[in-house]
C-alpha cells in the first residue's frame, strides 16, 4: 500500500465513522436555526480530523498535498457526507483572499477565526452590475482613517449569518472602470448595513441584499492597494475554482448518478424506466460526460498547484459541470415523474443534486447564472482560451 | 533526470507532427488523397512501436501508438496503420511465441510485412460466433467464412483471421490474399482516406504452422481486438476535431464580415467554445482509455467504451460545426472540410456506434440495479 492508499483507509474508517446517520431526512424541512448549528457542527467534526481546510497552508490549520486533497473529496463524496455550504466563502474566497493579498494582520485576525467559526459573505454584485461586475456603482469615500460606504448589493450568499463580508466598491469615479475599485473586509455588525433575504426560485432565501448607507470602514480593512481591487478579486475568484469543481464533479458522479440509476429503477405501471434503451442511452451518455469532467477537474487541481492553469480551463469545467449538472437534473425529474413534484423540501447541507429531482432542477440554475453566466464563460473561453477577438465596445468604430 | 512518459510522448508528437506535414499530402487538393509514404512509417518506427525489442520494434505501448494515431487523424492521413501497426501488432501479442508469430511482427516492424485482422467492425458486443470456422481433421484443416470492412485488407501480404477451431476455440489464422479460395474484394466508401475489403474464404487450406494461439483467455481475444481497434479509430478522431477546430479558429479571426472578424461575434464565439469544451472532455477520456489499455486493467472495455462513444460522436459534431463556420468556402471540395467530416463519420461507425457503445455501459446498470426494488 502507498501512503495515499492508507491515507484513503484512514479517511473511509472516519466517514464511517462520522457522517451522521440518517442526516438527509433529519435535515429535510427544518428550521433556518437547526440548518446553522448543524452546519457549525458538522465544520468542527471535520475540522477536528484536519479535513475542514485541507487546502490552506500547513501554518493556518491545513496542508494536506494535492493528492490527499483529491482523495479526501472523492470518499467524502462517496460517503455522501454533507457539504459544507455556511462556511463556503470563509474557507475559500475569504481564504484565498486574504492568503494571497492580505496583510500579516488581517490573516492573524481572520484565518483562525475562521476556523473558530466565522461565516463570511460575498458582497460583489449589483442591481447594475451582473455580467458587467466591473460597472458596479457602491462607492467608498476616504475621510480620515476610514472610508465611507453608500450603495447596494445583490445575490450575497448566506448574508443572513455572515460576520464577515468580502466588499467591492468604486473608489475612484473618473477613472476606467476596472481601475478605480478597491477591495474590502466589512463587519457586518457595523451600523448602516441593511440586510434583506431574496426569495429565489426554488422558495428558499440563501441569497441577500445588502443595503449600504454611509458604512465606516476603517483603511486596514482594505486588501491590497486602493484602486487594485479589480485585480485582486480576479486572482483570487479562481484560487478556489479546482478544488470546489472537483468536489462537486465527485458528488455528481457519486450520489448524483446514482440516485439517478435508483430513480430510473423505480418500476411505474408501464414497467421500470431503466428497461427502456433510450433511458440506459441517456445514462450511458450522463455517465461518461460526468467520467471525462472528473478526470478534467483532477487535471484542474493539479495545474493550480503547478501555476499551469490556463485562462479558459476554469470556465471550460464551470460550464460543463453547470450544463451537465442541469441535463441531469432535468432527466431525473422527467424520469421521477408526478410523485417527485410532491417533494416540497430538499435536504439541506446536500448538493446541488439530492435526489428532489424538480427542486434540484429549478436549482440547477444557479449554476449557470451565477459566478459568471454560461454566456460569459462562452465568451471567456472563446477569448481566453482560443484567442478569438473580443466584440467591439458599443461606439467604437 | 528521468525523462517522463509525457515528455516522450511531447517528442514523439513534435517529430510525428513534423514528418507528417513534410510528407507532402494536402487534403482536398487534389481529386485523391496521397497515402503516407509506407516507407517514412517504417523507417520511423511507428509500425513497430509495440513490437518487443528483440523483435526489431521499440517495444514500447500503446500509449505511443495513440500519439501517432492522434496525429495521422488531424491530417486526416490515408495509411495502413490500423491495419498492420494497430490491429495486426496487436492481435499477434496476443499470441503465444512461435517461429511463425516472432517473423512476422518483426516483418511488421520493418515494414515488409503489411497485414490485416478480420474482425468485426461495425455494431454488436463482439461476443458472437467467430464469422469464420476452422473445420477438418488436423493437417486438413480449411478455412471458410466471410466478413466486410476489413481495414486496409486491400493492400496487404498477410490476413490474420480469428475463427473458431473444430473445438470452438478462438485461434488466429494466418492466410495470403493469393490463397486459392481467398478472396479480397475493395469497398470503396466515400472517406477516401480509408480503405476496407470484404473478406471471403470459401474452404481454403491451412497449413498446421498458420494456425495461431492465443496465449491466455482465448476467449476475450477478439473483443480485445475490437475494444483496441475501437480506442484507435477514437483517437484518430479526437485528431480530426482538433484539427478541424484549429483552422475555425484561424479562419474566424481572418476571415472579415460587417466590418469586423466573424469570430467577434459571440454566435460564432460560443459555438467555437462549445467545440473546445466537447474536445477537452474528450481528451480526458482518451487519456484515462489510452491508460487503462495499455496497462491492460480490467476495467479497460468500459473507458474505451466511453472515449469512442462520446469521441466518436463529438468529432462529427465538431467538424459539422467547422464546415458551418467556414461558411461557403468550408463546403467546397477545396477547402478539404469534406475530408475530416466524412472520416468523422465514418470513425463513428467503426468499431461500434456511440450507441453500440453506451448500450455496452448501461448494461453494468442493469445488471446491479434488480428490478422491483
């Protein structure tokens, strides 16, 4: 046995061990409190075993290589072990964040915190300001030690529970638009903060908005230099990119396919779906789709750690994982037929695919709208990656 | 400092990339296609890159035989390649040693032994009876039977025939096309980069010494055979859209319409994306089958199922998407768009449809999943 093959041994004996039982039905309909706790434990279960931040640095609390990464993904997956969804940004974005451009202070103050439990959201949207993130119109005004916050966000996830939030805002209005904003650490217990759940399609509320009205920030809070945050937050949206695939992309191959296998199996009065050939096609093509982006993500995680990622492979594998995460969805629905619509709740702390198959389908679309829309990806691999001219700007001749 | 497989496999391709362009063929030009030049293949070493390396061969794998495969699909070469390198090394490996077998892969390696393997090419798991019966007593054996699009079977010395022996048992029969009762007829099909011949052996006689065995397992022989001529035709498939989806590029970015380049615009911009992410998942998938073959895992007949199912059919998608692209001048002869796009489909065929194929995966699930649960 190689050191990997005990290191998977060791992580199978703890999610035997340690993945809740029955965790699904219990956190099926339950209320937002239950949901957090359950959250907070299951992040302290995990990060008692050194599995909560795998990815950080050996000196904050994590270290494991890139193969024990991988493998620790693939058996959390594979024991269908919750995910973990309130501290998502903290451990990623905010992480990536700050590990890459924050100061020896700001990573001393929140990177352990973190681990404590602090839950961060992602300010960065606008009502203006989708696709074209960069027009975003929030602004911070400088006055003394501080800056001064007026504006508005959108599409925050878990606001609701944040402590933290990882703010975009224009500091500089004359110049070009990528280069007058700067990136911020906002408490969310500063005054002036109104924050607003947004009802999504599928009838829950992950989502906020965020009401800034004249917010103090104080200047340390700012990460890397006034008017570079464009550039910050482009370099450290991706940091996390591999990793988070991989897991998803696992779990879609794991649980995903084979809740969908289950569900095809289920016999109707015409007799089992899975009999039909046109079903087993459809399968077949679900399976080896999923099989190829598995294997792309392994590739995606590896090419981070070596600095060797190009500047379409993450939009390459968001798309295909949104689209095929959608295709799914939308089969297993059909396939589930009428008793699948009377599923009112999906498990929370579950994947994008729980085996609710309407709701994961109304759900699907949160991934390809968000962190940058199949068009966007579209058009960035078609840049980026096959070096295709960009459109010309609206005016220009 | 060891160099790695994958730094191998870069110097190969460079060198395969280089030789293959110098050889002069140009797709579409011309009313036929230029066949590689026999000799440039041998004197390569790619014939005989799976050959052991007593045997005059490099002794080397599979995997260096998909970077020449890849390579001959993106210029969309006519060669024998599949025929004696791919199939015929393969089938005679498959073989235990013998005077008859070590001759004739080093004639292979060489180059002055061209063959051809009779196994079957079109759908179906490969598990039915061998099409062709070895009947008789011993030292009077014949052998009858007949089969269709034989790859390269046209243009070669030898025909490596797997048949059934008095016992059933699969075995390699090794015949001339100048056999009294063989017969080799050309199929021309439209992919004229491609040649096939319908096998037909009506009682011909063979010689004890022609009659080959397999080593071990007998009985999966010819569906390795197939599952190996499967990977290949798929590999040659991701070359011929990768191929196709660099001169869309190029040509989108040249190529000038309502005052700006046609790959500006977005309708034109995603679809060329959409190609790039059917390639990269497909490469990944060609990548694990490649491995899994070559290392001869067990579980290699489903990753090459799935790299020649989904391969197979992405590489028509993609050139249908690049004749589109190139407009007008793509559907002209000239362009040479028609040549990639009539081996794309042809390779889909080849070997098993995507849906021959995936009816191969999904039987997995119905096996594990038993009904009424």
């Amino acid at each position: 046995m190689t050191d990997l093959d005990d290191f998977r041994a060791t992580v199978r004996a703890w999610c035997d061990a340690h993945v809740p039982a029955g965790w699904r039905a219990a956190q099926t309909d339950v209320a937002e409190g239950e949901y957090v706790a359950f959250q907070r434990a299951w992040f302290q279960e995990l990060r008692r075993a050194g599995y909560a931040v795998p990815h950080w640095p050996e000196e904050w609390g994590g270290g494991l290589s890139i193969a024990e990464q991988v493998v620790l993904f693939q058996e959390l997956a594979a024991h269908d072990a919750p995910r973990l969804v309130l501290s998502f940004v903290a451990i990623h974005h905010a992480a990536a964040t700050l590990l890459a451009a924050g100061t020896d202070e700001q990573r001393r103050r929140h990177l352990p915190a973190i681990l404590d439990g602090e839950v961060w959201c992602q300010g960065f949207s606008e009502p203006e300001a989708g696709s074209d993130l960069a027009s975003l119109r929030t602004t911070a005004r400088r006055l003394g030690d501080s800056y001064v916050v007026k504006g508005q966000k959108l599409w925050a996830s878990g606001a609701a529970h944040a402590d933290w939030c990882l703010l975009l805002a224009r500091t500089d209005a004359d110049a070009p638009k990528h280069e007058g904003i700067s990136y911020f650490l906002m408490d969310m217990r500063t005054p002036g903060i109104d924050v607003r759940p947004i009802r999504q399609a599928t009838g829950d509320a992950h989502f906020s908005e965020i009401f800034l009205d004249d917010v103090l920030i104080p200047a340390s809070q700012l990460v890397g230099a006034e008017n570079d945050g464009w550039r910050v937050a482009r370099a450290t949206l991706g940091a996390e990119r591999g990793l988070v695939m991989l897991e998803l992309a696992e779990r879609l191959g794991n649980g995903g396919l084979r809740w969908l296998v289950e569900a095809c199996a289920r016999p109707t009065a015409e007799g089992r779906p899975l009999d039909d050939p046109v079903v087993q096609d459809q399968l077949a093509r679900f399976e080896t789709e999923i099989t190829g982006l598995r294997a792309l993500c392994r590739r995606l995680v590896e090419a981070h750690a070596a600095g060797t990622v190009g500047g379409a492979d993450p939009s390459i594998v968001k798309l295909a994982y949104s689209e095929l995460l959608q295709r799914m969805m939308d089969f297993g629905a059909d396939v589930a037929g009428l008793p699948a619509h009377t599923e009112l709740h999906k498990p929370l702390s579950s994947g994008w695919e729980s085996g609710t198959w309407v709701l994961d389908f109304v759900g699907s679309w949160e991934w390809t709208i968000p962190g940058g829309s199949s068009e966007i990806q579209r058009t960035i691999i078609g840049e980026r990656g096959l070096g295709l001219p960009r459109e010309p700007a609206v005016g220009a001749r | 400092m060891t160099a790695t497989p994958t730094d191998l496999h870069d110097e190969l391709r460079r060198v395969a990339r280089g030789l293959l362009a110098r050889s002069g063929r140009e797709v579409g030009g011309g009313t036929s296609p230029v066949p590689v030049d026999w000799e440039l293949l041998a004197s390569s070493g790619w014939l005989g890159l799976e050959v052991p390396e007593g045997l005059e061969g490099a002794g080397a794998t599979f995997e260096e035989v998909a970077v020449v495969l890849h390579e001959l699909g993106r210029v969309a070469a006519s060669s024998g390649y599949l025929g004696s390198a791919v199939l015929g090394v393969g089938a005679l490996n498959l073989l235990d040693a013998s005077a008859a077998r070590d001759e004739l892969l080093a004639g292979v390696a060489a180059g002055s032994a061209r063959v051809a393997v009779v196994v079957p090419t079109g759908d179906g798991d490969g598990a039915q009876e061998p099409s062709f019966r070895l009947e008789g007593a011993a030292g009077a054996r014949r052998l009858s039977g007949e089969a269709g699009f034989v790859p390269d079977a046209p243009q070669v010395d030898y025909l490596l025939v797997p048949a059934g022996d008095p016992a059933s048992t699969p075995v390699l029969v090794l015949v001339s096309p100048a056999d009294r009762g063989l017969t080799v007829t050309d199929q021309p099909v439209l992919d004229a980069t491609r040649r096939f011949g319908r096998v037909a052996a009506d009682r011909v006689d063979v010689p004890e010494a022609a009659i080959l065995r397999f080593g071990t397992e007998p009985g999966t022989a010819v569906q390795r055979l197939i599952d190996r001529g499967a990977l290949a035709v798929a590999c040659d498939s991701l070359g011929v859209a990768e191929a196709m989806l660099e001169a869309t590029v190029a040509y989108a970015k040249v190529r000038r319409q309502f005052d700006r380049p046609i790959g500006s615009f977005q309708a034109v911009k995603h679809a060329c994306a959409d190609m790039l992410v059917a390639l990269t998942i497909g490469r990944e998938l060609i990548v694990a089958a490649v491995r899994s073959l070559a290392r001869d895992d067990a579980d290699a007949p489903v990753a090459v199922s799935m790299a020649k199912a989904y391969v197979g059919a992405a590489a028509v998608d993609v050139v249908g998407k690049a004749m589109q692209l190139h407009g007008g001048i793509g559907y002209t002869w000239e362009s040479g768009v028609h040549a990639y796009l009539k081996r794309a489909v042809l390779n889909r065929s080849l070997f098993g449809s995507p849906r021959s194929h995936r009816r191969r995966l999904a039987g997995r699930y119905v096996a594990t999943a038993a009904p009424g649960e």
